[in-house]
C-alpha cells in the first residue's frame, strides 16, 4: 500500500486554494495595467490581453492534447504569467506576434514541459521574456515614448526612446558622465511617466499591488525587502565611489524591473525557497545580481537574468535552510 503522496509545491499550509491565490495576485496587478493602460494607450491593452489569452489558450492545449489530463486554466495561473509576460515587453503594436511566440514559451517550456503549475524550477513569465530578448533583440529593445493620459495615437509605434537605464547605460559607455545626461526626475520615475516595459514605469502602482499582497499574506516581506534593500546598498556604495559613473541608489531601484521582480516575480512561491532564511539569502542574490549585471553586463537591465539564476539556485537553499525541527 503506498502511504506516500507527492505533489507539487508550494507546501504551505493556508486555508486559501491556490485557485484563491492566483486570482487575488491577478487584483494586486491591476493597477500598474491601469497606470499602463493610461501611459501607452490601447497597445498596452492588446499586449496584456494577447499574452493572456495565449497563455491561457496554450496550456488548455497542453493539458487536453498532450498531458491529457484535466484542465487547470481556471485556477488563474495562467493569467498571472500572461499578465508577467506582457509587464516585460514594450507596448507596441509590433509586439503583438512576439509575444504570442513568449508566451508559447513560458507556458509549454518553463511551465508545461515540468508538468505544469507547482513543478516549474523557473519563472514561466521570465523564461518566456529571455527568450524573446534573445530572439527579438531590436523588437525588445524599442521601448515606445509615453504620452500625456490616454495618447492620441493609439496604435502607432512611431515614438520611441530609450528608458532611463538605456540612456545611462549607452552615455557611461560613450564617455558621458551621469549628471551631464537627460534623465527623468524622481517624481516622474516614482509615478511612470517614463520609456520602458509596461511593468517598469510606475513605481507607486506596483507598491499599491504589492501592499495588497503582503496585507492578505500571499507574499511575506522577506524577498522584496532583502531584493530591494541589497541593491540600495550595493548601488550606493558604487555610487559614493564614484557618482559619475554608477547611479545613485534610490533611482537604482525606481528604475527598471527591480520593483515588479522583488514584489511580483521574485517571491513566486514555487520557484522561490520555503524557508524565511533561504528567502533571506533568495533576495540578497537577486539584488546584488542585478547590480553586477546592469552595471557591467552587456544587457541595461539585469532583474530578469537575477531572478532565472537564483531559482536555479532554490533547490539547495531549500536543503540548506530548513525549520528547526520540534522534535527528533
């Protein structure tokens, strides 16, 4: 008689269904798609529902045609990586294509191919990114201008400009220092009204989701806190070195991916570690891995590439950092 059932992560116990969790990570999502929505217009709209509806279309798929078992896409996962996927991309009316092909990617192999939702080793949403990146390098790096709440000109991509990383990156490289460059001011960065993904431009709206989260405890503050917090430190110590080549913490961490990858991606509870410990060490990675990437990495951004080597990374600080035991 086998006593023995193996199931898939996470194994918290919680008197929420994953079903549960899923939808209301969906909720603490729409706001930075509102603020998205209102910056980029009707293409911030298509990316989303095109990544989602793909997500969701490939898994049904998956599971009815070739796992052959039942189908699991009410559960809202997929939505969530197809919501991620489509944070990680430009809002371009271009992208739409692409980010079918990412999302066939994050969902039949950083997901599907492991046996679907709580056995992926990887953030399906950021395998599903990288891979574009790779693939699609000018159409990822096309990042359309912003307008003024609701632009005009809805589905045009012919305003582009590079984000604040990209500006800094490409004039430290041709010899400019970073007070001599044209950057947006805190404010601007803090709110959104910044070039980049749609996940990257409003600080304030990925907090407001993230609050949200830690108030219904889906996400503990261990990860964000320790992502955050490490690469403040890290980026002000390179900064009180030298000013003029590496930028100053508090817009290190306003700009770019590092807000929705500590709040959102980061602390994912499948590829994330399970004790508070290994979460501990989980977000210090993350921070100081984006750091290093950014700042001598070929890429501007580097929270995508932190975050796929630090779940690669889970298993053995879930083997290291295990819970006292109560008893022998």
């Amino acid at each position: 008689m086998n006593l023995l059932n193996v199931s898939g992560s996470p194994h918290v116990h919680s008197d929420e269904s994953t079903k549960q969790i899923m939808w209301r990570v969906n909720l603490a999502l729409v706001p930075a798609l509102l603020v998205a929505i209102c910056f980029f217009g009707v293409n911030a709209l298509l990316v989303s529902l095109v990544s989602v509806v793909s997500c969701v279309l490939f898994q049904w798929l998956i599971e009815k045609f070739i796992l052959k078992q039942p189908t699991t896409i009410w559960d809202g996962s997929a939505i969530v990586t197809g919501l991620l996927l489509a944070f990680n991309v430009p809002a371009t009316a271009s992208m739409l294509w692409i980010v079918a092909i990412g999302a066939l990617v994050a969902i039949g192999i950083g997901k599907m191919s492991f046996g679907g939702l709580g056995k992926n080793p990887f953030n399906p949403a950021l395998v599903g990114r990288v891979f574009l990146l790779i693939s699609f390098p000018v159409q990822m790096t096309t990042w359309p201008t912003v307008g003024k709440w609701f632009p005009t000109q809805l589905m045009t991509d012919a305003n582009s400009g590079a984000t604040p990383l990209g500006i800094i990156k490409e004039g430290v490289m041709n010899g400019q220092s970073i007070s001599s460059l044209n950057l947006p001011s805190l404010s601007e960065i803090f709110l959104g009204h910044i070039g980049g993904s749609m996940g990257e431009i409003s600080a304030l709206a990925i907090l407001i989701g993230a609050i949200y989260l830690l108030c219904k405890k889906i996400i503990s503050w261990h990860i964000p806190v320790t992502f955050i917090g490490s690469a403040f430190i890290f980026s002000g110590i390179l900064w009180l070195i030298n000013p003029e080549t590496y930028l100053d913490p508090l817009t290190t961490i306003l700009t770019g991916g590092i807000m929705l990858g500590a709040c959102f991606m980061a602390t994912d509870m499948v590829t994330s570690p399970m004790a508070k410990s290994g979460q501990l060490i989980f977000g210090l990675g993350c921070g100081l891995l984006t750091i290093i990437i950014r700042n001598w990495g070929s890429y501007p951004e580097g929270v995508s590439f932190a975050i796929l080597i630090m779940n690669s990374v889970t298993p053995l600080l879930n083997r290291w950092c295990k819970p006292k035991r109560f008893a022998c």
